[in-house]
C-alpha cells in the first residue's frame, strides 16, 4: 500500500510541476552567485559578486530576487535598531544608473538588528525599454558606525 501511495503522490507532485511549467512564460535573463562573508560600511556599497552580466532585453517589465544571508549590530548607543538597506538598481551600457526595482527606489530594509543572522530576499519589479543592461545591487546601513555583513547571495533577473 506504501508503495502505490508514494507512486501517486510522486505523479500527482510530476502532474502539477509539468502543468506549472507549461504555463510558466518568465525567462532567467541574468544571474549571479556568490560566497564568503564581506563586511558591510556606512557608505553605499556595491555589494560584491553582485552585478549580473550584460543582457538584452526586448523591452517591457523585468523582475529581479536578490537573497543573502544578513546580518546586522546595533548602531550606535542612541539607536534602538540598525537597518541594512538594498537597492536593485539597472544600469546601462555606459554603467550608467536608469532603473530602480520597486519597492527600491528608496533603499528598501533588508535585515536588522535584533534578530539573529539569517537568510533574507526582495523581489522588485522594473519597466525597461528596448536595450541592453546589467543589474546590481547596493547595500549600506540606516545607521552611521554600524557594523554587520553578508554571506552567500545570489541575484536572479527575469522577464
């Protein structure tokens, strides 16, 4: 009887992953990883491992996830909690900044203090035009003399 159940659960889990993947119209445009621990700053920072290769883009929305382990201390003594900020941002073929992924327009919180270090992720989603870029993504501190890091990441671009 094990047997037969586990048969019909593994083609029941086959039937909605086919169904899923028929339907599924989004393409992986650009992608990068990275390892280690790097230490984060006050400053805007090009988090690094994080700029995708140049891709071609047909024009209309794009989506990117970016996902890092993320740690952040305490700020200062006067601050109850320290924020690291992240922003996706497009760049164009001149490295020029044209795009923001919403909701980063505005630096968007990305882990913080209090908790233990941990896996985070944003997703965003951006309107391009006709064209070629590169995405990448920036991290810096709500609070100035914080301290914490990122460890592994990855970046994933779609349209």
């Amino acid at each position: 009887m094990n047997k037969k159940m586990n048969w019909l659960k593994s083609l029941a889990v086959a039937a909605v992953v086919a169904m899923a993947s028929a339907n599924a119209s989004a393409v992986v445009v650009a992608a990068v990883t990275a390892s280690g621990h790097f230490r984060l700053v006050d400053a805007p920072l090009n988090i690094p491992g994080m700029t995708t290769p140049a891709f071609t883009h047909p024009g209309g929305q794009v989506v990117a996830t970016y996902s890092a382990e993320c740690y952040a201390a305490e700020g200062p003594p006067a601050s109850n909690s320290n924020l690291v900020d992240v922003e996706i941002v497009v760049l164009d073929t001149t490295g020029t900044q044209v795009a923001a992924f919403s909701p980063s327009q505005e630096h968007s919180a990305f882990c913080s203090s209090g908790s233990a270090p941990g896996t985070s992720s944003m997703t965003g989603v951006a309107t391009l035009p006709r064209g070629t870029y590169r995405v990448l993504v920036r991290g810096r501190f709500s609070e100035e003399r914080a301290s914490g890091w990122m460890g592994a990441r990855s970046l994933v671009v779609l349209r």
